[in-house]
C-alpha cells in the first residue's frame, strides 16, 4: 500500500494516473528540448552561411578598391582616390561587424577557449590609447589617459580582454560628437569597517572607466544595454550599422573573466561612463 507524508493510505489507481501524467511531461519536455536544440543549431549554421558569403562579397570589393588606390588597374584621379578610400573604409567596417556577430555567437555558445595567462592590464590600456590616437584626431576630440601608477596584473586572455576594452572606446569615440574621453584606470579601494580599519583583501580588482561627453543614455536605452542585439534609439541615429552585439560581446568576455561591465549616464545628451571591473592575479 503506498502512503503519503501522513502515513495515510494513497489510492493505487490515483498514485498511477499522477505518474503517468508526470512521465508524459518529461516525454514532452524532452521532445520540446530537442525540437530547440535542432532550431539553435540549423540558426547557427544559417548564420553561419550568410555571414561567410556576405564577407566574401566584402573581401572581394576590398580588393578592388584597395587595387584603385594603388594602381593594379591603372591611373586612378583624386576623385576616384578619394570614392575608393570610402569604399575601402565602408567595407572595413562591414567586415568587423560581421566578425563582432560571429564572435558573439561563439562566445554565447562557449566555444571560445580563452588562453589564460597573466599579463599587465595597464601597459594593455596603455597602447590602446596610442592606437586610437589617429581616430580620435580625425574626429577633433580630445582623449585623456589618467592610468594610476601601480601592478595591474590580470589573468586572462588578453586578445579577448582588448577586444573589450576596444570595443567600448571605440563606442565612446563613435558617440561623441564634440569634447572629450577621459580614460581612466586605478585599483579599487579597500573596503572599511565600522571602525575605519581597512579590509586586508578590499584592494583586489582594478577599475577601468571610460567617460565621454557624447549622447548619453537614456533611461529607456539603460534597458537594452549589453543584452543581445540591444541597440539604443540615440545610437541608431548616429551609427546606423549597429548592431547590438558590440557591448552584449564585451559583457560574455568580462563575465568569463570573473568580472563585472556597467555603464553610468545622466540622459541623453549628458554623456556615458562605462565600467569594466577584474580581480587581480
């Protein structure tokens, strides 16, 4: 005789109907689970599809424009020069986004094997900043670095940590119209008791912010930030080809990293500020 909790007797015929229902459910489940499976799968190889072929229509026009610029089809005029170098450029562009969905997809579904190593997170941000330097000129904005003195020892895989890193200073230097970036670096400070005495492991994870004085965020736009194909209103305005995936990228690689991205704006038109925080090695 089966009982239940308070030793009452259960009626077989109940106790049967009850399994029977809870095993059709697992067979349902099952069955959903695997319908899912097959549709992420047959989505990753489609997209997978047109991401190839469509960087191959981008490979071969970028050889065509690079051959106009540096005469593989004969003499070119500067009005010529200067469509091509918009072409070139146009198609950069069109072949990194197409990288940043895939690198998305990738890092969504784990297959990204990040080769850990300790490495100097400063000296990374460092050269970023030289790096950017001619982009940030061309826009006519100013970039400060205000990298604290000190160890900054991360590990990590510092491909995928500078992508992020680059990611969002280029997001800032996108989004700015006129002003400036400040990029800023330090250690965190140690927490304090009750007592003013200083936790003896508070100082370990650095903090990197990247401030600007852009279009801002608005409340609205807070939502969709770092979420998969969230794209701002204000966003789409200035940058068109967005597609979402920049800063929902930048979060999968930090979080892989036992760390923390946030972002900070006082509205539109206010400006950003955009955190990445990473424990020290």
């Amino acid at each position: 005789m089966v009982t239940n909790d308070e030793n009452k007797p259960i009626d077989p015929e109940e106790y049967k109907k009850v399994t029977e229902a809870m095993y059709k459910q697992n067979l349902e489940l099952a069955r959903l689970y695997k319908e899912v499976d097959a549709l992420n799968k047959q989505r990753e190889s489609l997209m997978h599809l047109i991401t190839h072929k469509v960087k191959g229509s981008f490979t071969h026009s970028k050889y065509i424009f690079a051959g106009m610029l540096d005469g593989t089809f004969g003499e070119t005029n500067e009005e010529m020069k200067k469509i091509a170098e918009e072409g070139l450029e146009a198609n950069d562009g069109g072949i990194k986004t197409i990288d940043l969905v895939l690198n998305a997809a990738n890092l969504q579904k784990g297959t990204v094997k990040y080769d850990m190593k300790i490495f100097d997170f400063r000296d990374m941000v460092e050269n970023l900043l030289k790096e950017k330097h001619a982009e940030v000129k061309k826009k006519n904005l100013a970039m400060e670095g205000n990298l604290k003195e000190g160890v900054y020892n991360v590990l990590g895989d510092i491909f995928w940590i500078k992508e992020a890193v680059s990611n969002l200073i280029e997001n800032s230097i996108k989004y700015t119209k006129e002003g400036k970036i400040i990029v800023d670096l330090r250690r965190a400070k140690p927490a304090r008791n009750a007592s003013g005495i200083a936790d003896a492991g508070g100082e370990n994870k650095i903090i990197l912010s990247i401030k600007d004085t852009g279009i801002g965020i608005t409340d609205e736009d807070k939502k969709n930030l770092f979420t998969e194909g969230g794209r701002g209103k204000e966003s789409v305005k200035v940058n068109v080809d967005s597609t979402g995936y920049g800063l929902y990228s930048v979060k999968l690689v930090v979080e892989a990293h036992k760390g923390r991205v946030s972002a900070e704006s006082e509205g539109a038109g206010k400006g950003s500020t955009f955190f990445i925080e990473l424990p020290l090695a």
